[in-house]
C-alpha cells in the first residue's frame, strides 16, 4: 500500500491569477518510488487550519521530459481551503506530504505509431491533458496531437506560456486551439466551451482530424466529459478504447449525501470485514447499511488509503478476496478492473456476511 513521502517545493510560481504552478524535488532515494506515467495524479495531505486534508492533483510534466521534478496545478477555488493554501500561503523549500503517482488516465505509444492524439481540456483540466499529449510527441515522432482547451478568457488559459512553446519545439505536430467562453472572440468558433455541437464545428474546420480514428484525452467538468464522451462514442462511433477521460470531482456531486435506489435495495446483513493492509489483516463488524468499509475502517484508525471520497480518485483501491460487496459510485476504475474484483472501498458496503479487502494492490 503507498504512504505518504515528504517532498520539498522547488518552484512555487503564480501560472495565472487564480493558479499556482508547484514542483516538488524528488530526492534520489525517492526516485523509483515516483515513477510515473503520463496523465498520473499526486495526493497531498496537510494541515489546514488544524484540520488534516487531502487533495489530488494531477501532475503535469511528461515521463520523457526526464525532470527530477514532479509538477502539478493548482486552480484557486471559492473557498477553497487547500487550493487557498497553495496559491496563498505556500513558499519554497515547504515539505509537504505526497504519495506516489498514482492513476490510469493514459494509452501506451510506440515510435512506429502514426495517430493523432485531441486533447479536450477546460480549465485546471489542462495538467493530465498536457502530459499526455507531451508523451505522445516525444514517443511517437509521426504522430500528431490536437489540443482544443477552454478557459473563461485568455488571461485565464493556464501553462500557455509552455504550450505555445511546444507548438514551436513540434513544429507542426502540435496543433492549439484556445476557446473562451466569457471573452468575444473576431472568429465565433472561438467562443463558447467545448460541447458535442461545438466540436462538430470544430471538426468541420480542422478536416486533418480523422475524428473516428484518433484517440481523445477529456478533461474538465463532469457535464463536459459525459456530454462530449457520449457524443464521440454514440454519434461519431469513436470505438470507447479511444476515448479516455478523467473527473476531477464527482459528477452530481451536490446529490452524493441521498441514497441510490441501488443501495436501499441492498440486503440488510452485519457482516464481518477484513482488510489487509501491508501485511497485516484488521477485522471489524459492519451492518451493510451504515457507512462504507473505507469509513469504517478510518473510524477504527486503521491506516487505509484515501484521497477524494467521491469515488473518483481511486486511492482506496482494493481488491475483493473473499464475499461480496455493493459500490455505490465509480468514476475512476474500468470495466476491467471492476471485472477483476478491484473496487473504491469508500464506495463500498458489504453484501455477505464475510467480506475478505485486499489494500495491498
Ligand atoms: S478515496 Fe477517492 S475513490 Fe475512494
């Protein structure tokens, strides 16, 4: 199971007004432990005001950039209590407590490839997109990539600095398209966020995109990533391998406190539930009606992993041994996954009266 490492900050540096750029120096030792992948994501946990939180933030260089950083975002939000503390208060040479890379939003290149790659990004949704799209050029040097990213103006367009570069460094093989949705634009094709009926206009104009065949990174809100993700499967029939997203929050999130039909359905059982944890089993009784295993399991300070509680970060990832469980929600794992016995134990409850978590996956 991954812990957390203490990572001190190298670059501490204002991207946009309501954006800060973090890197964190990953020390020798710490190499291996750091690899990552392109589109991965880094938790954090801290003490904010006295209270412990945990965020995830995805990171934005690329494995092939050889940095012995790691660099991630971080948007400003309305009360935001993390994201206020890295734009306002955070300095250099500040440790803070990271876990290693974790995160499946990416594909895999190969230099004899010849794809195009469409990035579809909006807002902070640009660090896994960026990665990605940065990969998929160093690897694979006759592919192309496509980047559509929307911001509400053009003062809020964040790493446009380091994305007109690489447009220059690929010469060509980089194609950018800024959108702004509350600044008027002289070609209206510019205007607006990325939605199905936006990228039909888009894809009538840029004709060198075979929609059907490229592979699309989405990123940004949860309207966003459903709207257009069901619009590139169903209507353009882009097979569902190439279209990859990723939820930085849940989607509905402000319904996540009501029950789902689902989940009343659910048997009322007391079952007994073992966790593993590096090595070492825990055992607790929970009716499969109350709180999830993960919440459980932190009510009786066991050290299990988390991040989001939302069911979109997959820190809590852990794999079904033995018995049965109900997953409320799951916007990080893939069918795949979930076929495997793989689940997010803050999403899960108990269905049979013995309940036997892997953690150490
Ligand atoms: S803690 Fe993020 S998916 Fe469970």
């Amino acid at each position: 199971m991954n812990s957390f490492y203490k990572l001190k900050t190298v670059k501490v540096q204002k991207d946009t007004n309501d954006a800060v750029n973090v890197a964190l120096e990953i020390p020798e030792e710490l190499k291996d432990k750091f690899r990552f992948k392109q589109g991965q994501y880094l938790n954090f946990k801290l003490l904010v005001n006295g209270n412990e939180e945990r965020r995830s933030y995805s990171i934005c260089n690329a494995p092939s950039e050889k940095s012995n950083t790691l660099e991630v975002l971080v948007k400003l939000l309305e009360n935001g209590k993390v994201s206020g503390y890295f734009n306002e208060h955070l300095h250099m040479d500040e440790l803070l407590e990271v876990m290693p890379p974790m995160g499946g939003f990416n594909t895999s290149y190969h230099p004899s490839n010849t794809k195009t790659y469409v990035g579809l990004a909006a807002g902070s949704g640009i660090s896994p997109i960026l990665s990605n799209l940065k990969e998929s050029l160093y690897q694979e040097p006759n592919s192309n990539a496509y980047l559509f990213y929307s911001n509400r103006s053009m003062n809020h367009v964040m790493k446009k600095a380091e994305i007109d570069k690489l447009v220059e460094q690929f010469n060509g093989r980089l194609k950018v398209v800024y959108l702004v949705s509350r600044e008027k634009h002289e070609d209206p094709i510019f205007e607006g966020r990325i939605s199905p009926e936006k990228l039909d206009h888009l894809f009538e104009r840029y004709t060198d995109i075979d929609v059907k065949e490229a592979t699309y990174f989405i990123c940004g809100p949860s309207d966003m990533i459903k709207g257009i993700s069901d619009y590139l499967k169903k209507e353009k029939k882009v097979p569902a391998i190439q279209v990859l997203f990723e939820y930085f929050s849940a989607p509905d999130e402000e319904d996540s406190a009501e029950m789902s039909d689902e989940f009343k359905a659910i048997a009322n059982i007391e079952s007994m539930v073992t966790v593993i944890i590096d090595d070492d089993e825990y055992s607790f009784h929970l009716n499969s009606k109350k709180e999830s295993i993960l919440d459980k399991a932190l009510k009786d300070n066991l050290p299990v992993p988390f991040a989001c509680k939302g069911g979109v970060c997959c820190t809590c990832k852990a794999e079904v041994l033995e018995g049965e469980v109900f997953m409320e929600k799951n916007f990080a794992l893939t069918e795949d996954e979930v076929a495997r016995g793989f689940v997010l134990t803050c999403q899960c409850h108990p269905t049979t009266n013995v309940v036997m978590l892997n953690y150490d996956v």
